[in-house]
C-alpha cells in the first residue's frame, strides 16, 4: 500500500460505519414527513458566500502583518501567523472544491448518453 492511499478494506469500513449512522435513529431528530421539500438553498448564493468568507479571512490576515509590520504593539507575531494559517488552508479548501466541481463537470460532459 503507497502512503496517502486507502485501501479498499478501509473504503468498506468507512461505508459499513455510514450505514449503520444512517440507520440509527437520532434523538430530537423529526423524521420528514412526506410530501415536505426540504429548504431549498441557491447553489450560486452558497458559492459566493463561501468565497467571500476566503477572500475577508484573507484580507483579515493581510491587515494584520501590514500592521504588525508597522510597529503595532496590539498585534503579536503569533496572531499574524495563525491568521495567516487560516486564510491559507481556506485558500487552499477553496482550490480543492473548485478541483472537484471542474473533475464532476468533465466527467459528466464525458457521459454516453
């Protein structure tokens, strides 16, 4: 088995284990009842809430090393890196959803219909 891989007995366990969450009944939990449609909630909102969140941590981590650059004594080197952290598996995240959604797109305009 090469590293970072998963091998197909995992694969098997992680889905025995979502069957068996799925079939349990959560306490204060309501069943749906039929007929009901859940929420619906705008794909495209979803997106552009999710990027502005990215984009204002990134801001956030920006001001804060502007400022500690500067001399302000309110921000320490520590706050500067973890909020650099922050935006930068956000950032990341982001790249990999992005990945995923142009991976789905390819697949399915690759489809025999």
């Amino acid at each position: 088995m090469k590293t970072g891989m998963i091998d197909a007995n995992r694969i098997q366990a992680m889905i025995s284990q979502l069957k068996a969450a799925a079939t349990r009944p959560e306490q204060g939990i309501e069943a749906p009842v039929l007929g009901e449609s859940a929420p619906k909630v705008d794909f495209a909102a979803a997106l552009k809430s999710s990027l502005d969140q990215v984009n204002s941590a990134q801001q956030k981590s920006e001001d804060m090393a502007k400022r500690f650059v500067l001399g302000d004594d309110s921000v320490s080197l520590s706050d500067v890196m973890i909020n650099s952290q922050k935006a930068s598996i956000a950032f990341q995240a982001t790249v990999q959803v992005r990945n995923k959604l142009v991976s789905a797109y390819h697949d399915i305009m690759n489809m025999q219909v």
